[in-house]
C-alpha cells in the first residue's frame, strides 16, 4: 500500500509519480477516483479542467463512454496530444497519447491536478 492506495493499482502508481515531483507532503486525498479533483482542490492543489491544461507530472482524470475512470500521470504535451501513463493488467505500465480531438470525442475530461500548490499570492491574483 501507498498512502491507502494498492502499489499494484493505477491509482497507486499515479500517487507515486506524481509525489516525485510535487512539493510535500504530495498527494494528500483518498478515496474513489472521482473525488481527487475536489479533495485535491481543498487541499491547495491547483486543479485544472480543460482539456489543453494538461501538464508534465499532473494527474490526468478521464471518464469514458461509460462513465468508467482512468488515471494517469500526464508525461508529456504539445499542441495536438497529451501523453500519459498508467497501469494496466498485471501491473504493467501502458503508455497512452490521446490526440485532442479523440480526447473530445472519446472522453469526458474531468480534470488535471498539477504538481503545485497555489501560493497566497496566486489567490490574490484570481
């Protein structure tokens, strides 16, 4: 286990990448994956939920057709696709890009929670 999250599940991997970037004490939520983008923001995370605010070493959230979840942690970005991984069968790691119109298409993005916390002067500022 890792912070309450199986080390063999996506959620696990996904909390462990991003902690080796984000500042302490990392990822500091539980619970189903659809309750990280509002337990993230309360905690002072910046969370995002555009499809283009996508960003190395956040967490991505989609949603499919089926209203089914998948984590990632987002690797990197340019101005067609966003590239993640994640955990599939047996632990291995699947390496995912999801083309913006896909993503559209395909996926309901439910949001990103970026490896930073927002400082005072941020909140001053929006």
């Amino acid at each position: 286990m890792y912070k309450g999250f199986a080390q063999a599940s996506p959620e696990g991997y996904v909390i462990q990448e991003f902690d080796k970037t984000a500042p302490a004490p990392g990822a500091d939520w539980q619970g189903p994956t659809e309750k990280w983008l509002e337990q993230a923001s309360a905690n002072g995370w910046i969370v995002k939920t555009a499809a283009t605010d996508a960003k190395p070493g956040a967490i991505v959230i989609l949603a499919d057709q089926a209203g089914t979840y998948t984590v990632g942690i987002v690797r990197a970005v340019n101005d067609k696709a966003i590239f993640f991984d994640t955990l599939g069968q047996h632990r291995k790691k699947l390496h995912r890009n999801l083309a913006y119109p896909a993503l559209a298409r395909d996926y309901k993005i439910t949001g990103y929670i970026w490896p930073e916390r927002f400082t005072a002067r941020m909140k001053l500022i929006l």
